[in-house]
C-alpha cells in the first residue's frame, strides 16, 4: 500500500534560549510520534534549498544579512527567532522540504513537509517566527518549468498568511486563501483573494461552519492544479497565540473536510504544519502528527482504491481553462 511521502529533515530544530515561545521541539516529537504510531507514512530527507531557488521570492540582500548575521536588531525583533548561524540552512531545508512535497504532490496526489508554512516571510524580511517563505519559493520553483500551472493556497492556519497574499497578489496563476482571527497577529493585514476573518475566540462549530460555507466554493471557481494546504495546529483551544477554541476532535474533522475537499476535486495537495504554541508541553507536536496522520490514511485509502492520481505532473488538463478574466472577480 502507498505511504505518504512525508519530507523532513533532523535539523529543522534549533536551539533556541530557554522560555522563547516558538515550540522547536515539535518538530522532531512529531516525526517520531508519527512513526511510533504507525503512520503509513515514508519519511524522506532533504537538502537546504539552493541560494538560486531563494532568489526568485527574496532579495539577495535579505539573505546575506541572514547568512552573515547582520540584521538590525528590529528585523531580529520582528522575525522572532534570535539570530544564529545555523538559521539560514535551517529555513533553506524546510523550503528545501516544501518544494519537494509539491513536486511529489503533483506526480502521487498527496505529499508532505514536517514542517513549512511560514506564510508571514517577506521577499526582504521575516516576520512572526518566518524566515523564508517556503511557500513562494515552491511555487516559484513550479512555474519555473510550468508557468501556467495553478495553485490554490489554502492557509487553516489562525494568523493571517500576510506575506504570501502580499508575494502573490498580482500572479493570476494563484489563489490565495486564508481563514483566520480578525483581531489577532498580523494587525497589518495584506489582501488575498479570499480572506475569512473570524472573531476571537470563535468556536470549533462557527469555524467549521465559515470554512465548509467558503473553501469549496473556492476551490470550485479556481480551476487549480495544486492545493498547498497549510494546516495550522494554532486553531486549537490550548493555544497560547491562535485565539481559537477547536477541540482536538474538531481539529481532526477540519483535516478530514479539507483534504476530502481537495481528493472529490481530483486536486493533488502538499501539506504543510503552519503554527502551533499548545500550552500543554508536546501537545503541538501530536496535533500536528494527527493532521499528517489523517493525510496519510486517507490518501492510502484513495490510492488502495486504485484511483489515478489527480492530473500526473504532464496529464494535459481535463479541466477548461478558467472562464473569469481575473483572480478577483472569481470570488469576492
Ligand atoms: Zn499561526
């Protein structure tokens, strides 16, 4: 039976100084929690993403202060992670991992990165904990060998994907959506072309609903190739930063209906983490080794059932092309 191809790499962790809030260690818990608990899941590494991959989101001066060190202490301040030497090849192999999941995603319908998802990245600039944009730089690196490629950004994460929308914004070839608290970080919102903004503390019941009422509408008026799901463990109840109120169960059933969403379209999809601050020690790290679980079963039960999977890197598309001139009049 197919395993999910799930990309990774020891070194996403960092040490960081004792109290910061960014959770490092969920990385390795949750690689070693989803093979401990038998996730049909194929663990592969990866290889830092090369400087000329970087280039195509981010100016080069961005990435030499972040190789040499010399950012100025408020871009240190406002990216959230203290400076070290090792920060740049750590956040080249988590974009490194996001490239690869959407290559393999595109060719097997499915696949992973154990990390990823830091949409708050800006070409010359970090924020909120997010050095590089994976994001942009896979989708780049996409339509690099396919320009017209489509790509349908689906950010469950609580924080608004700011940076992202912002890189994207005037690219017709892809959708940006994000469902997110209004109130909550980043104050500076930047328009996508679908953004949900919801109150804060808003239940697991109205989240669901507002996601069911919106994402497949979305996703049924952009006529995509490629899904980038960024999940997001910071909708749960117990996170100290995502202002949300999921149960675990809700959670789960969010994965569920997003990646059903995405699987009835025929639509291949890369997963990524996104955020995740759980007040309770560990609990980020089974979050967010339940969402990939889930994304691990339900693609080896697609695939066991012999289905195809979705449009094979060079299937010529079965769908029309899309009827409406712009991005922004497909859904207001
Ligand atoms: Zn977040």
């Amino acid at each position: 039976m197919p395993r999910l191809r799930c990309f990774y790499h020891p070194d996403y962790f960092l040490p960081l100084p004792p109290g910061h809030p960014f959770p490092m260690e969920k990385f390795p818990q949750a690689h070693d929690l989803l093979l401990a608990g038998g996730a049909p899941v194929e663990i592969t590494p990866v290889s830092p993403a090369p400087n000329r991959q970087l280039l195509r989101v981010h100016t080069s001066e961005y990435l030499r202060k972040l190789a040499h060190g010399t950012l100025h202490a408020t871009e240190v301040y406002k990216l959230g992670l203290p400076w070290q030497p090792q920060l740049l090849r750590r956040s080249s192999l988590e974009t490194a991992a996001t490239v690869a999941a959407c290559r393999h995603a595109l060719e097997h319908g499915m696949a992973a990165n154990l990390a990823g998802g830091t949409h708050h990245a800006f070409p010359d600039r970090g924020l909120g904990y997010c050095a590089l944009n994976d994001v942009a730089v896979a989708i780049r690196d996409l339509h690099e060998t396919r320009p017209e490629l489509r790509v349908f950004v689906a950010d469950t994460d609580a924080h608004q994907g700011n940076g992202t929308h912002a890189i994207f914004r005037q690219d017709e070839r892809v959708f940006t959506y994000s469902i997110h608290g209004e109130r909550n970080y980043p104050s500076a919102k930047e328009p996508g072309d679908l953004d949900v903004g919801l109150p804060r503390e808003v239940g697991g019941d109205d989240y669901l609903a507002a996601l069911t009422e919106t994402l497949p509408a979305s996703l049924d008026r952009f006529p995509a190739d490629l899904v980038i799901w960024i999940s997001g463990a910071d909708v749960h109840e117990d996170d100290r930063f995502g202002q949300m109120r999921l149960t675990t169960a809700q959670m789960a059933e969010r994965d569920r209906m997003v990646l059903s969403w995405c699987r009835e379209r025929g639509l291949p999809v890369a997963a990524l983490y996104g955020g995740g601050y759980n007040r309770e020690p560990g609990m980020t790290a089974r979050l967010h080794a339940n969402t990939i679980h889930i994304a691990a079963e339900l693609h080896q039960f697609t695939q066991g059932r012999n289905e195809r999977p979705a449009r094979p890197f060079d299937t010529p598309r079965t769908r029309e092309p899309r009827a409406p001139a712009s991005k922004h009049e497909a859904c207001p």
